[in-house]
C-alpha cells in the first residue's frame, strides 16, 4: 500500500489521473487510516488471499492457508465481479498490479482493456541474476509459481530491487529501485539513541518483552499491527509499544539509532534511505521475506537473524556501521526510470 501511494505521486507528476485503487484486504488485514488519507481516491476493497497464522501470531502456516484458500476459493473467484465492474466503471488505459493473484487469475480469463504493469519485489526471484539461498526448492517453486499468477498478461513486470541489475526483456522483466514515499525523501536523519522496532505480527512482541527484560537500558519503541493496541502503551521508562501509524513510525525511524524489522521491503529500504543500520528477521515460514533478509544483507542493511537476536544488532552497532550511499543515490533515480518504462509502452487514449 505505501508502494501504491508512492507511484501514485509519481504518476501524477508526471501527467498521469489516477481514479481509484482496489485493495484487498481479509479478517486480519485492514486498510490503515494512513493510507486513505494518503491516496485520496475511492477505494474499492475485495476480499483477497492471506496467509494463517500460527496460533501465537507469529509464522505462517503453509499447509493450512492453501487449505483455507481451497475452500474459499468460490468466494475469492466471486470477487472478480468486483474487477469488472470496476474496469468498466473507470475505463482505465494503465492498471497497475501490486503483486495480487486475482487480477492476474480475472486477466487470464476475461478481455484484456488496458496495458497492465505488474510491480513487485518478488519478481527479483524470477530474475536470473538474482541469488538464492540453496536449498529450500519445494518453497522456492512455490513462491516462482505464485509471483507467475500475479503476472499473467500483464505486459512489463517492474522488479523493486535494494540494487542496480540488468534487464530481462525476453521476461518484460525490468529491474526498477524502491518505490519511496516523499516522506521518507524530505526527512532529515537524525542519530538519537533508542532503537525503532516493526513487527509484521504482532506474536513477536513477547520476544521483544524477553530482551528488554535483560537489557532495560536500551530504550526501545515497537510498532505493530496488534488489533488491541489503540492506543501507545509504556511499559515503563524504556519499552513503549505503539499502534501502527505511518507517519509517526517514520518521524520516530529519522531519530532512531537503528531498525529492528521483520523482513517487508519497504521498511527495510526506508531504513537504508535515512542511513538506519537494521536487523533484518523474517517471520518463521514466509518464504519471501526468508530471500528479503539475506538479500538485504547483501545490499548493506545491516545483519539478518531468523528470531529478534538484538545483542546481534548491538554488536553490529558497536564494531561500526557505515550507510553507503550507493543506496540513496539508486533510489533517487525511482522516477525517472519507472516513468520511462511506462511512457515506452504507448498507452492508448
């Protein structure tokens, strides 16, 4: 969604009249207040595929979300009603695809109207380039299976990457940098002393209570998706929890001595654009945000771990981080290159 609101700006700086924005959403992900405000365009939800999560609220369970999706699958596949009628309704000549399996599935069966660019991350994992873990080959095909079904038809793949690779034309594959909300541009960095902490699930808060717990020094602000927490809640003087709010989560990352972070793009590249050093940790059983922590590693983010080990961070911090500036530069240039995929595919009036 911060994609979106992103690319958005873009495109109307550049000419573009965006009409309204289709986002799926599920019992357990809603649609922020942040990022109405932000689009400022109808929004039309659907009710789109989502992971299980484990009972603490952790990882994900494989094997019980492709069940679930099994069985919702006649409502899911009732929900490209909704594509239709909005393609009708809008009568768009570009629709872009943020990674959603549905509008590939209702291209795939219905007449295609517009061009459709397909922007993600993940097709980084289709890139021949790219490096991937050995092992892991059951996860692996399974997620090069699903990046394909959001892709189908769509007539040029854009490839959010930490970092400059060569283009694939033979897969309409092009690799693009970050898609970055101004905010993050505009906000000048700071180095204060306490350390900024995202969690995609909100299970992981127990871990985070466990090393403050051997560490109440360190001062620490966590941000999560916690449904009970709608309001900030202090533990005491060094541990305060946060709800989930977009611009309060960057103002507090500008001033933060480091990031401690599941493993979502976005946040982690947020990070390296004001020179925050990260731990990078993916939720147990995601895949993709496995390849986002090492990857990330590999871009100069800082360390990974597969469970919050802070006192990794802390060592890290201690032997000296130094933000290359490779990665801001990459990222500025987000515009021009991603405009100038998009004009070159002569979109009809």
């Amino acid at each position: 969604m911060t994609q979106a609101i992103a690319l958005k700006r873009i495109l109307e700086r550049n000419g573009f009249s965006v009409k309204a924005a289709l986002i799926g959403t599920s019992s357990e992900r809603q649609i922020p207040d942040f990022v109405r405000a932000n689009l400022g365009i109808p929004i039309v939800k659907f009710r789109s595929p989502n992971f299980v999560r484990d009972p603490e609220h952790k990882g994900l369970l494989i094997g019980a979300t492709i069940w679930k999706d099994l069985l919702e699958s006649p409502l899911l596949l009732g929900n490209l009603r909704i594509f239709r009628r909005s393609i009708r309704e809008y009568q768009p000549v570009l629709i872009v695809n943020f990674y959603e399996p549905l509008l590939g599935l209702y291209l795939l069966a219905h007449r295609k109207r517009a061009r459709v660019v397909s922007v993600a991350h993940q097709y980084l994992a289709l890139h021949p380039e790219f490096e991937h873990p050995e092992g892991n080959w059951i996860n692996r095909i399974a997620l090069e299976v699903f990046t394909r079904v959001t892709a189908l038809r769509a007539d040029l793949l854009l490839g959010l990457s930490f970092y400059p690779l060569g283009d694939d034309p033979d897969r309409r594959l092009f690799v693009v940098p970050p898609l970055l909300r101004r905010e993050v541009r505009t906000l000048p960095p700071r180095e204060g002393a306490y350390l900024l902490i995202y969690l995609l699930n909100a299970g992981y808060k127990s871990e985070i209570v466990s090393w403050h717990e051997r560490h109440p020094e360190v001062e620490l602000h966590c941000f999560t998706d916690d449904p009970k927490l709608v309001a900030e809640k202090r533990v005491d003087d060094t541990l305060t929890f946060h709800p989930l709010s977009g611009t309060k989560f960057l103002e507090m990352m500008a001033g933060a001595r480091a990031l401690v972070s599941t493993a979502g793009f976005e946040s982690i590249c947020e990070g390296m654009y004001l020179g925050k050093p990260a731990l990078v940790v993916p939720v147990e059983g995601h895949y993709e945000q496995y390849l986002n922590s090492r990857d990330a590693f590999r871009a100069g983010a800082g360390v990974y771990a597969d469970h919050f080990d802070i006192d990794k961070l802390m060592q890290h911090l201690d032997a000296g981080h130094e933000p290359s500036d490779q990665f801001r530069a990459w990222a500025d240039q987000a515009e021009p290159i991603i405009i100038g995929h998009i004009r070159r595919l002569r979109l009809a009036t």
